[in-house]
C-alpha cells in the first residue's frame, strides 16, 4: 500500500487571528486520530481498495501566513494567485522549522473561506466548512483525478454518483459532525465514493476483484458486490467491452445516493463518462439496461449490461453481460479490377481467372456467402464457427432456392391461351 501522508497546515492570516475549531477537529479530520468516523484517511482508502494509506498525515500550525486575507486574490481565473497561497503556506512551515519533504502534498486550511482548490501543488479549503464531500475531489486532484462527465458532453460535474462531480453529487449529512451555518446548511457532509472508471484509471481498483468476460462469448451471468465493499467476498466490478460496470447501494459514503443501482461507465482520456441506458436513465435498476449495437445482429457487434436482480440486504446486484464482436466478413468473394463492387457489375478475379460479374447478379450473394464459410476458420471459438456457417448456409439455400423457383417459372409450359 503506498504511503501518500499529507502535512496540513493550518494558516492564519495576519488580519484575523480566529480559530474556526480546536486543534483536535483537524487531527481527526485529516489524520488516523479519527479513523473510522469518515475522515480523509478512510476515504482515499476505501476508494482506492486500500492502495493509498493517508495514515501517515500531520497537522501543523496554526502558522502565521504574514499576509492579509485581501492580499489573496486567486480563482478559477487567476491561477498565479492560488499557487501564491500554497507557496505562502509552505514558506510558512518552512520558517517554523517544518520538514515537508516526507509528505506527499500539503493541504492549505486557512482560517477565513478563502477558497477551495486542488492541483499539482497541493490543495486549499478555508473557514469553518471543510466537507469530506468536497475535499475528496480537491484532494483527488492531487492524485491525477478530473472532474467526472457525462456520455455525449464535455461538461464537468455531471456524474452525480462520483466525488470528482462534486458538488453536484448525491451528499450525505457527516454522522459525527453535524454543524450548521447561520441559515442551517450542514458544514460537512460525506460522499459520494468514486466510480470505478475513475478507481481503475489510478490504478487503485483491486483487479482479482474485476469480472472480466472471454472473447466471442454471448451471455454471462454475473454477480456484483457494492463497489466499495471491499471486506465483502466477489466481484466488486465487471468489464463489458471496455465499458466499467459498477454496483452502488445507499450506505456509508454513498447514503444519500437513494437508491441501489447499476452504473455504467467509460474512461477516455483519464475521464470517466457516465452511460445512459435503454431508458434514458443513468442509474439501472432491476429491468433497465444498457446497450450498444443490435441484438437482432447475430454476428453485429454487441454490448449489453442488464440488470436482473438486485439484492439490498444480501449486499449483490445480478447482471447479465453479452459482449460480442463483430463477425461480418470483411472480405468480399474476390478483387473488383473495374467497375463497383455492390451489385452493379465489373470484372473480377476469381481463381486466378478473371470473369466478368453481370450488373445486379443474383449469384453475388452465393459468393459472398461461400467466404464467409472460409473465413469462419478464423473464429475463436466453435459455438461462433458454427454459428457463421449456418447462416452463411441458409443464405446459400434461399439464393439457390430462388433461382430454382425461377427457372421453374422461365420453362414451364404455358397454360391454354383462350380457353384452349
């Protein structure tokens, strides 16, 4: 488990010398004085399947930033601004005999809401609200995480079952830190966890734990562990083609998310992307389903995640997973010298001979079915083999029972004209 601790420093600024909370709120918060009551050290930890350990974290200060609270004016704009305080902070510790060297990244807590940010050099919040809802995703950054979207957009903030969303995202009041400001919003919250493109691009998702199907197969039945119970025996998330498939149900983080679904995602880029399903819902439940090409196709590429049971108590979601490729012949019957090779005529070298192929041959199709018997050999697997040559087959007989038919039609003897 790689250690990534942080050093929090704690800053005052040199206008206001108030102390938001006592010294022990952020020990707990942000180190392993309060593990297990939903502070920063769980949090990395669950969401990375136990591949971050935070334990090592510090608090420092309250350290004297010799700056006045008007002297910040960092934003979203002014990116110089914000890498200011962050080097204020340091330079801070610095002169307080701090070592920084051993940690990871620093986390800036100033004691009025001056902003709340994270990045390559660390990250900030402020004031007396600092959210594990919020901070997952500013700290997140630090560890290569970008903010979560949705399947057809390239706006941020769109996956409201991802912290790298926040905070815009399914938030959950703290269970042990129930402080309200003046107009009665809670100060901190929890959740939502991370999702599992996003876990597995980090590479913190447990990968024994990642049900994966075989090549060429049609169906599976599999069964899915909430995503972040990784004290919980099974698969804790699935791969469709490429696609993440992850089961969420509403407790610890996730407890405000409603109720237990099926989420689907794709990472591009080191972005995760929410899918939508059949329905046009982004959460699956028992019935719903999320599909890309045709099942009607037998040989068209497919991918196809339906949820047919969910289980809350027992903790398991059942999915059925298909996963084709696509099978159609890539190769015509033989190589087009002149003209157009879709039905309407040109020459062609077949067996080593070249023929002439009449505009809207009927025989094309015979032809073209006959490769795809050849090309069946290239099948992985037997069940496919045999599926490709039935059809290719059955197309052989419909063309060939056609023209048939129609040379019964050209040759038979014409009936009595006029009665005779």
């Amino acid at each position: 488990m790689p250690a990534t601790p942080w050093a929090v420093l704690l800053c005052k600024s040199s206008d206001d010398g108030s102390e938001p909370y006592p010294r022990r709120r952020y020990e707990e918060m942000f180190t392993s004085a309060g593990a297990g009551k939903y502070n920063m050290v769980d949090y990395f930890r669950e969401m990375s399947h136990g591949s971050l350990d935070l334990s090592g974290s510090a608090v420092f200060g309250w350290l004297p930033l010799g700056k006045r609270k008007s002297d910040y004016q960092g934003s979203g704009g002014n990116q110089k601004g914000r890498s200011d305080l962050i080097a204020w902070a340091r330079a801070a510790a610095v002169a307080n005999g701090i070592d920084l060297t051993p940690y990871f990244s620093v986390l800036v807590v100033t004691n009025w809401p001056s902003d709340l940010f994270g990045g390559a050099d660390g990250a900030v919040c402020g004031g007396d609200s600092f959210p594990p809802s919020l901070l997952g995703q500013e700290m997140g950054h630090r560890y290569g995480l970008i903010h979560s979207r949705i399947e057809g957009s390239t706006q941020p903030y769109m996956d409201p079952w991802d912290v790298m969303s926040a905070a815009n995202t399914y938030m959950a009041p703290h269970p042990y830190y129930t402080e309200r400001d003046r107009r009665g919003s809670l100060l901190f919250t929890i959740g939502p966890g991370l999702n599992a493109a996003n876990m597995w691009g980090r590479g913190w998702g447990d990968q024994s734990r990642v049900w994966a199907p075989e090549e060429d197969v049609y169906r599976y039945t599999v069964q899915l562990r909430p995503l972040h119970r990784h004290d919980l025996p099974g698969y804790l998330m699935a791969l469709a083609g490429g696609y993440f498939v992850e089961f969420r149900v509403p407790e610890a983080w996730d407890a405000a998310i409603g109720q237990p679904v099926v989420l689907v995602h794709a990472l591009q880029d080191g972005i995760s992307y929410l899918q939508s399903g059949v329905s046009g819902s982004q959460g699956l439940t028992v019935g719903d389903a999320f599909r890309l090409g045709d099942p009607a196709d037998k040989l068209g590429h497919l991918i196809e995640v339906e949820v047919t049971d969910i289980d809350l108590a027992g903790h398991v979601a059942t999915i059925g997973v298909t996963v084709q490729r696509d099978r159609h012949p890539k190769a015509g019957p033989a190589v087009v010298l002149d003209g157009v090779s879709e039905d309407a005529g040109g020459w062609v070298i077949v067996g080593g001979k070249v023929k002439k192929v009449p505009p809207w041959s009927p025989l094309k199709q015979i032809l073209q079915s006959v490769v795809s018997i050849e090309e069946s050999n290239e099948a992985h697997s037997g069940a496919t083999r045999d599926l490709i040559r039935r059809e290719a087959l059955q197309r052989i007989s419909e063309q060939a029972s056609g023209q048939l038919e129609q040379m019964r039609m050209f040759h038979s003897p014409s009936g009595p004209l006029n009665g005779r």
